[in-house]
C-alpha cells in the first residue's frame, strides 16, 4: 500500500439557502465588495489529523469520510448553535502517515494556516509529534487511544473509544458463554498499540480463568508473510486466537492463514474492519462466532433507549451509500461521535475555543457517549480523568453478519478486577508513569 504524503483540505458544500440571501441582501447595498456568503462569514473549522494513506489507514481515512456526513448533516439543519450565532462545520483534513514528524507538522500548519478550534487524532506514535504543539498552544485534541493520555496532556481527551481497555467486555462474554474454552494464544505487532492492548488482554484473560499457551507473540510492524506467526500461534493448540489490536493490513492475512492452517476453534480480537473480505477469502463458516468490538451501524441493538448516536441505522446507510457497505469500518461512525460531544459543549459554552470547550465538556463529570451516558475516568490507569468510560458492545459474526450481543460496562470490570490490569500494564511499561 502506498505511503506517498498526501496533503489536503476537504471543502465542505455550503448551506444554499442562507448563501443565496446574504448574496442579495450584499448585492442589495450597491458596495461592489465581494459576494460573501454567510457560510463563509460564520464558519468554524475543525482539523482531522490522522493516517489517510499507507498501512493505518483503515483508522483514519474512514472516520473522515463519516465527519463529512455528519457535516452535511449538521450544516443543512442551519449549523451549529454557538453564543447566539449559528455556524457551519468545515473539516480540514492533513495526513500523518501516522508519522511522529508528519503529526507534529499537520499539528502545526493545521492551528496556523487553518485556524482550526478542535484536532481530532487516531493517536498512538503520532501523538508524541502533536503533544508540544498541543502544549505550546493550548489546542484541544483527541485521541481514539486513552493510553496516550498523562497528567502532562491535559489538553488531550479520549471521548469516544476507550482502546484498549474496552477489550475486556469481549473477553469477559466469551467466558460467560463459552465456558469450555480454556486456552488461548496472542500476537500483536510491536507498537504503540499493541502493547498495551496485550496487557488488557493477559488481564482480561487471567480475571476470567483462562490461560495463555505461550507468551503473547509481538511481530515487526514490517512483517507481511504472516504463515510463520499463524504456524507458531496454532503450535500450542489453543482453544482462543487473539489477535489483539492488530491493523487491519495484518487481521486479514492472519485469518486467511489460520484458515489455510485448518484452525477451528475461536477466534477474538479488537477490530474485524472490511469483515466481509475475510468472509469471501475464507468462508462465512470459518468465520461464524469470531468475536470483536465494533458493531455495524445497522444493528437493530442501537436503537435502545440509552443510545447518544444520532440516527445511527441511518448513518450507516448514507456511508454504505456514499462509500460502499464494504468500506465500513471500526472508526467510520468514532470522529463523528465526538463532534456529538464538542457540539454539544461548544453550545453550552457559548464558545468554540479550545479552553471553554474542554470545560463545558467535563463540567459534571458525565457525558453523552455513543454508547450511553458515561463518566470522566482514568487516574488510576491513565494519570487524568480524560477519558469517558462506560459501557462497550461486543459483536459477534453471525450468518456473515456482525450483530451486537451485549452492552458490557468497563467500570463494572474494572471496580473487580483493576489490580490485574495495572499489574499488566506494569509488566509490559505501558502505566503513564512509564512513558518517556
């Protein structure tokens, strides 16, 4: 996959009825000055920093294209209610690469030259090139990984996904309801991401009996034949293959060859983006009861009472439109839940800078996750409450489809089984105080 930089600003289309009345009430004063329409007068832009291109961009580049929907939404309803003043949504788009340079530059430019109020980022590496802008500015971020979170980031939220602590609801229904499997074997790559998921994993694991074959296999990013890992994690026999929070680039590969390996037993991980490729390069039975953590936006289960995301049925219908259904993904609904959240604290604040927006959205200690109302949480595990933790969906393939099968809570886990998480996270340097 190509990782040539790719740099761009995405425009966004105009609300045409207030467009057309301020160009006739300016044409009306005979000025002769530029038509300015009140779009381009009362807009507010929001940058979105993240992987567009190359191997991460399963968690990038989907959360734009679902940010532009929810901007046509917003927009075409008149805007955003800010002090009095409706204003409309641009996203500025740069892409990292995920790239620590790359980051901490489209940080830059992205405050600078756009002007944006909000970053928005996947995180990860990257976030150690935006954290000095961050700080040097006072610019409000966020990340989809909590565990780039510390005291030193006080600007930095977690808002929406809670990775990679949520895994543990996954681990913890597959005990509930397959008690006879008792083993498993992990890999994950070597990165930012992977270790501490593996840490949640070996927790959740522990706290629900079952027991580890080998010591969780870490794999080179650069890895591409994936036959070698598959060979060495079926070589224990486990009853469970976790495949943690491995990108999409390398779950794919990794099911096509435990399938060609001839596994039968389960199979859990994080994320199961573009699960109907694997599908047709394995088969809809081979892939029957696998186990991850984001739901399609179809699922009849998100129009329960509790649920904070718009319209969710259709959502997913306007991306399937736009993009194709097969280009949904675990991250394709995720940046578009967290403009709920900064819309919604913008509004209260009477204001988009960054300060009055962070305040306004932590002010009671709750907010309005996707998936219902969740708390402000972390010091025990992050160093800062700047992550809003509640409960989390675990979706199983069924008949080739993802349905939900249970809203799980975190805190519930965590209030029973936290020593076992920092105990983990310590054994693998993934605790706030051991970053540096």
């Amino acid at each position: 996959m190509s990782r040539k930089s790719l740099h761009r600003k995405i425009s966004r289309r105009k609300f045409l009825g207030t467009s057309a009345a301020a160009g006739a009430a300016l044409a009306a004063t005979g000025t002769g000055l530029p038509r300015v329409s009140f779009a381009d007068s009362h807009t507010i832009k929001i940058g979105f920093l993240a992987p567009l291109t190359g191997p991460v961009a399963a968690w990038g580049k989907p959360g734009l294209d679902g940010c532009l929907i929810w901007a046509d939404w917003v927009n075409a309803k008149g805007g955003v209610s800010i002090g009095g003043q409706s204003y409309n949504i641009e996203f500025v788009g740069y892409d990292n690469e995920y790239d620590v340079a790359k980051a901490r530059t489209g940080a830059t430019k992205l405050i600078k030259e756009d002007g944006v109020k909000f970053i928005m980022m996947l995180g990860g590496d990257t976030w150690a090139g935006a954290q000095p802008v961050a700080e040097r500015e006072g610019m409000l971020f966020s990340t989809l990984l909590p565990s780039d979170l510390s005291p030193d980031s006080t600007t930095l939220v977690a808002p929406c996904e809670v990775h990679p602590i949520y895994n543990v609801t996954g681990v913890e229904w597959l005990a509930e309801n397959k008690p006879e499997l008792k083993t498993a074997a992990m890999c994950a790559q070597d990165d930012a991401l992977g270790k501490p998921s593996v840490a949640t994993y070996l927790a959740a694991f522990e706290a629900a009996g079952i027991e580890m074959v080998d010591a969780p296999l870490f794999f080179d990013p650069a890895t591409t034949d994936f036959a070698p890992v598959m060979t060495r994690l079926m070589a224990g026999n486990p009853d469970i293959l976790c495949l943690d929070t491995c990108y999409a680039d390398y779950v794919h590969p990794l099911c096509e060859q435990a399938f060609q390996q001839g596994y039968q037993g389960q199979i859990i991980s994080c994320t199961a983006d573009f699960y109907q490729n694997i599908i047709e390069k394995t088969s809809e039975e081979f892939m029957e009861g696998f186990i991850f953590q984001f739901p399609d936006f179809d699922d009849p289960a998100l129009n329960s009472e509790g649920i904070n995301f718009v319209n969710p049925n259709e959502f997913y219908a306007e991306y399937a439109n736009r993009y194709g259904a097969s280009a949904w993904g675990a991250v394709s609904w995720e940046y578009a839940s967290i403009m709920d959240l900064w819309a919604d604290a913008a509004t209260r604040a009477g204001s988009a800078e960054p300060a009055a927006v962070l305040e306004a959205m932590k002010a009671d200690g709750t907010g309005k996750h996707a998936f219902g109302t969740a708390d402000w949480w972390g010091t025990e595990l992050f160093g800062i409450d700047n992550a809003l933790v509640g409960n989390w969906p675990v979706v199983v393939i069924e008949g080739g489809k993802a349905r939900i099968k249970a809203f799980k809570s975190i805190p519930a886990w965590w209030d029973q089984h936290k020593d076992l998480m920092i105990k983990h996270m310590t054994d693998l340097g993934q605790m706030w105080n051991q970053q540096g």
